[in-house]
C-alpha cells in the first residue's frame, strides 16, 4: 500500500452535514436580516477560520461579539446534529481500511468529546487509532493539534494521507508536510481546491479507489 496511515478530517468527509449547517446558518441571517443562502452558495463562502466566514456573510463583530455567534451556531448545531448520517459508503471504506491493516485517525475542529459521543453512536471508533478534536467549538484551525497528532504518529511524511474536504485540510497537510486528498463533496465545492494542487475526488468509490491503487 502506498499509505500506512491515513487522517481523516470528520464533518464534511465522513459526516454528511452540509445541509444541516446551511440551514442553521440561514436562520442566524434571517434573524439579522441579511441574506440567505443556497447549500451552493454556502459551499463556496465558508472558510476557515470561521470568524473571518461570519464577517464575509455579513455578521457584524461591533455589534456583537464573535463568541457569541459562534456559540449560537454550535448549540442549534448539537441539537440538531443527532439526526445526521455518515455519507453512503464511509462505514464500508473504513471497514476495508482497517482490514488492510492502515491505521486510521481522526483530525477535526469539532469538539473532541462530542466526536467521540459520534463515533461511537455510528459504531465506528474502532476504526480509529487516534481522536484529536479541539478544546471549543470556535473553529480556528488544525494545525497544532496537527502537529501532536503526526508527532505520536511517528511515521514518515510520505507514508501518511490527510483526507479533507475544505482547503484548511490542504493547508494543514502542506504545514505538516504530509500527503492529503481532498474529497469535494463535502463543505467545498471541487473548484475552491485549485489553488491546493492536488488530487481530487468526488465520490466515496473515488476515494476509494485513490487508497487501494
């Protein structure tokens, strides 16, 4: 194989919740009364960090603070998530992941206790040699985490793949300089990945196929 490790990010990759996200986040610009979005739309404007997304779609950081917003998301967002699914074909790819003896880690910003509650609600964490999540629900970046993550790791940088599915994943692999691929069916459109310069899929049986070749 040409990978003995592979890191995958969580929200977008292997949970299916892009709809979910557009539709709370419409509701918050309802609520200000600025524009709402098409699921396209959101694809193509949501960034990290996120402060910088929130102040792209029009949330004022004078009149209200950052934390504020970004904790109102997260709980309509923790509410609501319970009803989510992993994208058709995860649980199937992990599976012959794992029987292909490649170990296999997670590496998100989403909060790392509500990852585990997650994994372990879809039966996967068995999957996972490493959980690394971060320590709020503010989003700002996985780089250092990143880091201790390829730190206990201790393989090569060729022998490791990031799987992500925002140009932030692109970002991360490059600083730590490992592999990555990136997936557009997730909370980035394929186009947003051309500045990345590299390989993408778009489909689970893609990526699939991407590991096994």
């Amino acid at each position: 194989m040409k990978y003995k490790h592979i890191i995958w990010d969580y929200n977008g990759t292997l949970l299916d919740d892009v709809g979910l996200c557009t539709e709370i986040i419409n509701e918050m610009l309802k609520a200000r009364n600025l524009p709402e979005m098409t699921v396209d739309t959101y694809r193509k404007l949501f960034d990290f960090p996120v402060k910088n997304y929130y102040e792209r779609i029009g949330f004022n950081f004078a009149d209200e603070s950052f934390e504020k917003v970004g904790t109102e998301f997260i709980i309509q967002y923790d509410l609501r998530s319970k009803n989510t699914k992993l994208h058709d074909g995860i649980p199937e790819l992990l599976k012959g992941i794992n029987e292909a003896e490649i170990k296999q880690s997670i590496l998100s910003a989403r909060k790392k206790e509500q990852l585990d509650e997650e994994l372990e609600k879809f039966g996967i964490s068995y999957y996972f040699e490493n959980i690394f999540g971060l320590n709020d629900h503010y989003a700002g970046g996985k780089t250092e985490i990143g880091r201790q993550l390829i730190e206990k790791i201790g393989l090569t940088s060729d022998e490791i793949l990031l799987i992500g599915d925002t140009t932030h994943d692109c970002d991360v692999a490059k600083t730590l300089d490992i592999k990555a691929l990136a997936v557009s069916y997730g909370h980035h459109p394929k186009e947003k990945f051309k500045r990345c310069n590299i390989e993408v899929r778009d489909t689970i049986k893609e990526v699939r196929e991407f590991i096994f070749s």
